[in-house]
C-alpha cells in the first residue's frame, strides 16, 4: 500500500471490516478493529502514543493514551478470538525502516525546501533588476547613503504629482503687495 499514513488506514480498516475504528462505543467489533489501527499505527509506523490518539480525538474518538496502550497490548488475544484480524493485517504492506514522524518530517522540510527556493528565485530576480544594479556600482558607501537621500526627495517629488495629491491642494490667487505689487 503506498503512502500509508494513519487516515488511510483508518479508511481502509473500515471499509474491509464494516466498523468505523472512530465509533463512540464499546462494542467488541469495534473494539477489536480500533486495537488493529492503534497497532498498526503503533508497530508499523512508529507513531507516539498521544499522536495514536488525537487522531481519534480529532474524528470524535475521545480516546487517553493509556487506551491506546491497552488496545496495543491486547491486539494479540483480539486476534486469537477473531481470526478475521489477523487477515486484515496482512492486508497491510509497510516498507521498512521509514516510519510516520520520519515521513511527516521529509513532507515539511520538502516543503520548506520548495518555498526558500521560490524566495531565493524572486531575490535573484530582483537584483537582476537595473536600478539594483546601479546601486552596486556606486563606489563608496558614503555615496550610497547619499543616493537614498536623493531618492527619498524624488519620492516625495512624486508624491506632489500625483492626482490625488493635487486634488486635495488649494490654489491661492495671488493679490497685491504692501506697495501695489503683484506677487
């Protein structure tokens, strides 16, 4: 079976079996396939006793880890009474030396790995850009800090020019001075 993670076996138990493992109730079919999930869970994928069981708690299974230790442990008298269990079992086909948490962990560095690349591919794509370009052919750092100084004017510069900028200035008519002049 590939990509075995725990809610595909889950889904699997219960459509080979007819018992949905997350079934609030004590009843012994039930029982016996949520053990085959949390020994499956347990001895084939390694998994954490609280992980065995938030993921029932997050199906509506409320389940404390000390269930979960008792349903692993009993697993091999739950087999002895219902032979069906043992079959279901075998259904399931591991590979070894690779557990859950191992192949959580590869999912979210692959992931982390995928998005560094698209950050480092904007960064190099944005210092390909021209006016970068001329920022780093400025020779001393002093004149790059004179170069911001410059700029930040011409953003402002910018700024008067733009329509709603313009539209929020009065224009003042010009009248006359002290002596009858204009200004």
């Amino acid at each position: 079976m590939q990509n075995i993670t725990p809610e595909n076996i889950i889904k699997r138990i219960t459509k080979i079996s007819g018992y949905n493992p997350y079934e609030n109730t004590r009843k012994r079919e039930y029982v016996e396939v949520r053990a085959l999930a949390c020994y499956l869970m347990r001895e084939k994928l390694n998994m954490r006793w609280t992980n065995i069981t938030k993921i029932f708690e997050d199906n509506g299974k409320a389940m404390h880890h000390a269930s979960a230790i008792h349903l692993v442990k009993n697993f091999k008298y739950y087999k002895l009474a219902n032979p069906s269990l043992q079959y279901w079992e075998n259904m399931f086909h591991f590979i070894d030396g690779l557990d859950y948490e191992e192949i959580d962990k590869i999912n979210v560095l692959e992931n982390r790995i995928s998005n560094l690349q698209n950050k480092y591919d904007t960064l190099k794509e944005q210092l390909n850009h021209p006016v970068v370009k001329l920022v780093y052919d400025i020779p001393s750092e002093e004149n790059k800090w004179e170069l911001a100084d410059k700029i930040v004017l011409i953003k402002k510069a910018w700024k008067w020019k733009e329509k709603e900028f313009i539209d929020k200035c009065e224009i003042i008519e010009a009248g006359e001075g002290i002596s009858g002049s204009t200004f």
